[in-house]
C-alpha cells in the first residue's frame, strides 16, 4: 500500500502539480463549453435546414451527420489539426478540439432534433395554419418548444459523451487538464498527477450527468 500511495497518491508531487493542472481544468472547461455552443448550435440549425425538403440540402446534411458520426473523434481533430494547414488553413490546439468535437457533437445533435421534429403530430402544422399561423410562427411558437423538449434529454447525454473527448486534445498538445498532468509527470516520473486529473474529471463530468438525469425525470414527466 505504501508503494502505491507514493507512485500513485503522492501528496507532495500532486500538491506542487496542483497550479498547471488546475489552468488545464479550466482549458478543460473552455473547451467543453465551446463544443456545448458550436454542437448544439450547428445540431439545431441542421435539423431545421431539413425541414423544407430540398434534396441537394438534405443530402449534403445526410452526408455530414454520417461522416461526423461514424470517424473516430481522434481521427477528425488529427486531420483538422495537421492537414488543414497544407490548405492554409491553420488552426490552435484550442480551435482544432472544439471544431473537432463541436462537429460529432452536431451529427448526433441534429438527428436527434430531427427526430423530435417529425414525432409531433401533422395536425399540428395544419391547426396553427387554420388559426392564421405562418410557416415560421408555426415552426417558432408551436413545434419548436415541443421538440427541443423531446430532445433534451437525449442530446444532454451526448453532450457528456462528446465533451468527455476534450482529453483528446493532448494529441495536438492542447495544454488541458490531461495535458498538464502528462506533463508534470514527464517532470517527477510518478503518474500522481494523473490521479489529480482524473479527480477534476470527475468534479466536472459527475454534476453534468446528475443534471442529464434531471432534466430526464423533469421532461418525462411533462
């Protein structure tokens, strides 16, 4: 037990690890919000473009949310990180992770906004235009905040699983929470700071699932 407390739990290594950890939780943080936002977002505004039908713009849709669903989360923040410079385009570790995830995040976002949407009844539709109720007031008022409902606790917890991924980011040396403790270990050659990582992990990502399964209860029983 004493070799493991002092390879794994050193409290003098974790202490001294304790200022850059913390500054790469915060990046951590950053990141998870920016993936939230651009996710979110661009799940939405896909779904919606869905709507009216138009086949080129369904496919090319269809087309983005097969290909961010199904290429691993590493492959996709390597190719944005060292291809895109070969196009002059060149992007922070910062950008390149929550492009990266923001981009998976918004495959899974707008099928699952897309599924809500066609799950209310086409009555609906019809009883708003009878009451005068315009393609976008009916879209606006009426079948939106009935399918972000639906959808929420459905994209909440994709959102856990997506931004969870942030860690990736230690592959283009994004200096995060994982990446700091990497690097202090590389320092002190004992993996204590990992322990200290993976403890921040938790104080993030646990408060988000109590809140996923929250919101689930809430919107279930509306």
């Amino acid at each position: 037990m004493e070799e493991l407390a002092a390879n794994y739990f050193n409290l003098t290594i974790i202490a001294g690890a304790l200022p850059s950890v913390l500054r790469g939780f915060l990046v951590t943080v950053e990141v998870a919000l920016a993936v939230i936002v651009i996710g979110v977002g661009l799940g939405l505004g896909l779904a919606l473009l869905r709507l009216p039908g138009w086949k080129l713009v369904h496919g090319l849709i269809t087309a983005w949310i097969e290909l961010f669903r199904t290429l691993p989360q590493l492959v996709i923040l390597i190719f944005l990180y060292f291809a895109l410079p070969y196009a002059g385009i060149r992007l922070s570790p910062f950008a390149a992770t929550a492009l990266a995830l923001g981009a998976v995040l918004s495959a899974f976002a707008a099928e699952i906004f897309t599924a809500a949407i066609m799950a209310l009844p086409k009555g609906q539709w019809e009883a708003a235009q009878s009451l005068g109720f315009g393609p976008i007031r009916t879209l606006w008022y009426i079948i939106l905040p009935q399918s972000v409902r639906l959808a929420t606790p459905l994209v909440t917890n994709r959102i856990i699983a997506v931004t969870k991924g942030s860690a990736l980011g230690v592959a283009v040396s994004l200096d995060d929470t994982l990446g700091a403790a990497q690097s202090y270990m590389s320092i002190t050659a004992n993996p204590s700071p990992l322990m200290l990582a993976a403890a921040l992990y938790l104080v993030f990502f646990i408060p988000l699932v109590a809140l996923s399964r929250l919101i689930e209860r809430r919107m279930t029983l509306k």
